[in-house]
C-alpha cells in the first residue's frame, strides 16, 4: 500500500496561537472590543433548518439524479452553514449562558441528521486548548487513517467522501476524554426522533435527500475543502494554521478566517474580517488560500499531500484531562 508522505511532521514548540494573541492585544487592546455574542445568529439557524426541511419536501419524489444535484449544490452549503452556527454555538458567540448555545446547536444539528453538535462542543474546545496533541485534538486523523490512505488520490477521494466515518472512528483514540454524558443524550434521542418522523412524515427519499448532503457537507464538496485548509500543511514552511479569504465566505458565515478565530476565539463570524483589518501585519504575511475548489483537486491529485500532512505535539500531561473538559483556553 502506498503511504508515501504518511509521517506527521512533530515538533515540539507550543502552538502559535497563544503568542500571537499576545501580540495582538499588546498592540490592539481595542480588539477587545470585538469580542461578544451574536444572538442573530439564531434566526440563521431557523432560517436553515426551514431551508432543508422545505426542500427535503419538494424532493420526496424526486427523481435520484435530481436529489443528489440538488443535496449537492444546495443541502450540502446549507448544512455546512448550519456547521458553521455550530461552531459558533460551541464557543458561546450567540448567547451568553452555555445552555441556550448547546439547545441552538442541537436544533441546528436537526438536518445534519448525525448527532453531532455535542460531541462536536466537547472535542473541538480541545482542539483549541491542545491543538497538534495526538490525544486530544480530534481534528487530527488517526494514524490508522493516514496509514490507509496515504497519497493515493482516489483513497483521499474516497476518504473525503466518507469523512463522517473517519470523524466517528478517532473516538476511540480519545480515551482520556468521556463521550457520552447527559448532553449526548439529549442530542442523540433528538436526532433519532427527528429523522423518524421525516421517515414517517415525509417518506425515505427526504430523509434520502438530507442524508447526502449531510454527508457532501463535509466531505467531497469545495466547502469540504474547508478541513483541509485550516491545519493541512498546504505551503512550505513553519506556518500550521491558514485562513481562507474567497468568496465562500459569503455563505459560510467566514468560517474561513481560522487564524484569527484561532487567536481571538470569542470574536463572533461577522466581525472576523474586522480582526484582520484592525491587525494587517500579523495576518497579511501569513499563507492564504482563495479557492475551495483548486485546494480540493490539489490535495486530492498532489502526492506530495496526505493525511499525514500535519504538524503534531506529544501527549498532553495527564493533569490536563480534568481541565480541558471544563474550559477551553481564553482568548
């Protein structure tokens, strides 16, 4: 099997992240000001979750080729959108109390049809705490996963297409952190009930319909070249962490502003483009990417790029369990 370039690229100095926030509110306290929540946010939930719905109802005849164009130029924007919200309702950016974020998250998880919005919470906030840390961050594949693939252009094809089983299957290498807890719960009979009744109610081609572009969301899709281009290791040199500044922005709540997410996680979507603005010379020397699509086919077709394209940390110490389970880091 080929696994050419399948070697994670370790290091052992601490994730940039933390220092550049220092140097960002050490020369631009006012960005300060940016931070805060976006309770219209919710009304971008609503508006989302009535989208699929109303679709999923207009294509429960369709014919399949019909149903799989539209799961993918629509359903699968949507959701991502909705994933995006998630996001947001992880970091606490809509409403101030914790539980009203994790009740939107759960409605907006409704047409992703996966129960994922709290586990979603739960790991991603380690990301941020421990990003790189082999045990900890759940956005790094597992090297089962990089061993798999390797470069092979049609195994990265197949593994983005099937990027929610690849999700699923790094639980396990999550040990030191529980899974299930009262809040899954809740997500998950939610989810159960939700797409029994679309079974009931609306018949398997809808559920057919929001299934796809479930799965498109995330996955062989341009704005599933949106996992590649946060952390993959896309340009020469030291940089971990890159931005996307292209027009999917409009429709993806600029999601892609990842470094200055990453270093000032309590600035709500719309103002992620003002932290750019308010601090040119910490991003604009950085590498950026301007198209989903082309970062898609080049990391599908370029064997220089894997799975294993990523820079990693060693284990957390084992004190940090409790602490990151409670809280992510400021910022």
């Amino acid at each position: 099997m080929d696994d050419g370039s399948s070697c994670f690229h370790r290091v052992t100095y601490r994730e940039p992240h933390h220092e550049r926030t220092r140097r960002l509110l050490a020369a631009h306290p006012e960005a300060r000001a940016l931070c805060g929540h976006a309770p219209v946010s919710a009304l971008f939930v609503l508006g989302l979750v009535a989208a699929q719905l109303a679709l999923a109802v207009a294509l429960r005849g369709a014919p399949w080729w019909l149903l799989l164009g539209a799961a993918w130029a629509l359903g699968a924007v949507a959701d991502h959108g909705l994933w995006v919200l998630i996001h947001d309702c992880t970091h606490d950016l809509v409403f101030r109390r914790p539980g009203p974020n994790r009740w939107l998250a759960i409605l907006a998880n409704l047409p992703i049809l996966f129960p994922a919005a709290i586990s979603f919470r739960k790991y991603h906030l380690l990301h941020h705490a421990y990003q790189g840390a082999e045990d900890l961050d759940a956005d790094l594949p597992s090297p089962l996963e990089v061993r798999l693939v390797g470069s092979c252009a049609w195994r990265k094809a197949l593994w983005l297409l099937l990027f929610f089983v690849a999700q699923t299957s790094r639980i396990p290498r999550l040990r030191r952190v529980p899974f299930f807890d009262r809040w899954y719960a809740v997500n998950l009979a939610v989810q159960v009930a939700f797409a029994a009744a679309v079974l009931l109610a609306l018949g398997p081609w809808a559920l057919a319909y929001l299934f796809a572009s479930s799965v498109f969301a995330v996955g062989l899709h341009p704005v599933g070249a949106r996992w590649i281009q946060e952390h993959y290791l896309t340009f020469p040199g030291g940089q971990e962490t890159f931005s996307y500044y292209g027009p999917m922005n409009l429709l993806a709540f600029n999601v892609g502003y990842h470094n200055e997410h990453h270093d000032l996680m309590k600035v709500p979507w719309f103002r992620l483009p003002a932290l750019k603005r308010l601090a040119p010379e910490l991003y604009e020397p950085l590498h950026a990417h301007r198209s989903w699509t082309r970062l898609l086919l080049r990391f599908i077709f370029d064997p220089s790029l894997s799975l294993g394209s990523r820079i990693t940390r060693a284990p957390a110490p084992a004190a940090a369990d409790s602490e990151a389970a409670a809280a992510p880091v400021p910022g």
